[in-house]
C-alpha cells in the first residue's frame, strides 16, 4: 500500500460548491436599523411639497390675466419670491407655453380625412 493520495477530479466537479447566502446581516446590524426606524417615528413628518409645475398651473389663470394687462413674466416671479415661492422666469414661461399647448391640443378639431394641401 502507498501513502499516496488520489483525488477524483470528476468527483469534484459533480458536487455542487456550497451556497453563500447573499444577505447575512449581524445582529447587530439589526438592531442599529431598527434602533433608526424608532428614531425615525419620533420624528415629525415632513411637509408635503407638491411639484412645482402642478401649483403654477393653478395660478395660470391669473397669470395670463396679469399677461393680458402687460405685466411681464419677471414682475410676476418677483411677487411669487415675496411670497417664498422661487421660480424663474423661464420656467414660468415654458409651464405656461407648455399648457397652453395642451390645452390647444384638447381643444383642436380633429380631421379624419387626410388633407390634400402640399407638405412642407
């Protein structure tokens, strides 16, 4: 008899490798989250903010009323900034322009039939 040791290679591949799980968490771990989530509950809420494009579309009425009467764009955004609201005049103009193309759009007559004028 020899000493020698023979390993099996075909052996070897058929066995499958041992899993590792992809998520093992200490104790420790778990007890610092959940040492932050009652953190968290004795906290107050945050302020609801709504986006702001959805709050200018609200205030689009007097706008263009302000628009129609000659006021511009920058003498508008001054007041909302008195009033804690900043925005630009840029994008008050583009939340403007981009209504009322929606609002053309909804209100466009569509055509089935296909137009027989020249494209451009």
């Amino acid at each position: 008899m020899s000493n020698v040791t023979h390993t099996d290679t075909r052996s070897d591949t058929l066995t499958k490798p041992s899993r590792q799980r992809k998520h093992a968490y200490t104790r420790e771990q778990w007890d610092q989250a959940s040492h932050a989530l009652d953190h968290l509950l004795e906290q107050p809420a945050p302020i609801n903010r709504s986006p702001l494009a959805t709050e200018i579309v609200t205030l689009l009425p007097k706008i263009r009323a302000l628009r129609a009467k000659g006021r511009s764009f920058g003498e508008i955004v001054k007041v909302l900034g008195v009033c804690g609201i900043s925005v630009s005049e840029a994008t008050l103009r583009r939340i403007e322009q981009q209504h009322a193309k929606r609002k053309d759009s909804r209100t466009a007559p569509h055509t089935l039939a296909r137009s027989n004028s020249p494209r451009c």
